[in-house]
C-alpha cells in the first residue's frame, strides 16, 4: 500500500508497474501452489449439491406420491 502511494505521489509509473507485477506474480505462485486444494473443494462442492438435489427431488416425488 505504501509503495503504491509513494508511487502516485512521485508520479512514478515504472515503480508502480514493478510493484503490480510484484504482486500478481506472488498472486500466481499462490494460485499454483494451492490449485489441487482449489480443485478438492469445488469437487466436494458438487458432491455436495447433487447429493442435496437429489434429496429435493426425492422429496418432490413422495409428496406428488402421497397428495
């Protein structure tokens, strides 16, 4: 954040450029050191919601059954 003010207050492109790139490149490591726990969540989140849309519909089928 400092670095970024400091950046604007001496009109500095360059120093701004460098430390978004700085960042991003943090940002990406993180990303492909992460991407497997990324993965693991999303699949369990679809388990997850078939599991809970097949519940819906099972209960939507016994209360048409038993109207």
């Amino acid at each position: 954040m400092y670095v970024t003010y400091r950046a604007i207050k001496n009109n500095s492109a360059t120093e701004l450029a460098l430390h978004v790139a700085d960042h991003t490149a943090r940002d990406l490591e993180f990303l492909e050191k992460y991407q497997h726990v990324y993965l693991e969540a999303l699949q369990d989140f679809r388990f997850l919601a078939s599991v809970w849309l097949m519940a819906v519909l099972f209960r939507m089928l016994i209360l048409l059954k038993y109207r």
